[in-house]
C-alpha cells in the first residue's frame, strides 16, 4: 500500500505564498514515478496544476504558469509546490498524486488552500 499525505496549507491574503509538501511512503520506488499536484474547488472537477517527471522535466497549466513551481526531492519521498502571488481563484483543496504513464494511487486527504483577505 502506498500513502501520500499532503501538508502545507492555509489561509493567505490576496498576493500570498504558501509551500506545499507531499510525502510517499510505504510500497514505492519514488524515483521512478511521475507526480502531479491536483486541485479541487467546491463544485468543481478535480483538475492538474502541475506535474513533474521522473527526470525532472515540469509542467504548470496556464492559470498558474509563472506563479506556481513544482520541484522534487526522490531522496525524500516528497514533491513540493510553491505556490506565490496567490490569487482568489487559487482556493481549493490541494492534491498530490502520480500521473497516467507511469500510475496513481490511492488519493490523499489533501490540504486546505484558502485565499482571503
């Protein structure tokens, strides 16, 4: 079985930053897995933010692009998303999850984002 447990949210003002953590563990060969973060709004569909490969290559979707960074640390068994100039459209429960070419699992509790001033 493998786990991934998200961490790092919060509540930010308009402009804000906040580091989100995903930690995996249990049955894994970390390294050899693609990532993505996810994201999902109240009465919204699940939707990718970001993904990085196992080489370490890094996508942002176009809502994000310049303002979000996906990173990695196989050695820790954890993807980071830094998140900056955080906007009100940016709220949401956060995700972290595998990719479809090379698998997820089971989804994490995920973490809170909350915008506001």
């Amino acid at each position: 079985q493998v786990q991934v447990v998200e961490s790092g949210g919060g509540l930010v003002q308009p402009g804000g930053s906040l580091n989100l953590s995903c930690v995996a563990s249990g049955s894994i060969s970390f390294s050899t897995h693609n990532w993505g973060w996810y994201r999902q709004a109240p009465g919204k569909e699940r939707e990718l933010v970001a993904d990085i490969t196992r080489a370490g290559s890094t996508n942002v979707v176009d809502s994000v692009k310049g303002r979000f960074t996906i990173s990695r640390v196989n050695a820790k068994n954890t993807v980071y998303l830094r998140m900056n100039t955080l906007k009100p459209e940016d709220p949401a429960v956060y995700y972290c999850n595998g990719r479809p070419s090379t698998g997820f699992f089971r989804w994490g509790q995920g973490t809170q984002v909350t915008v506001s001033s």
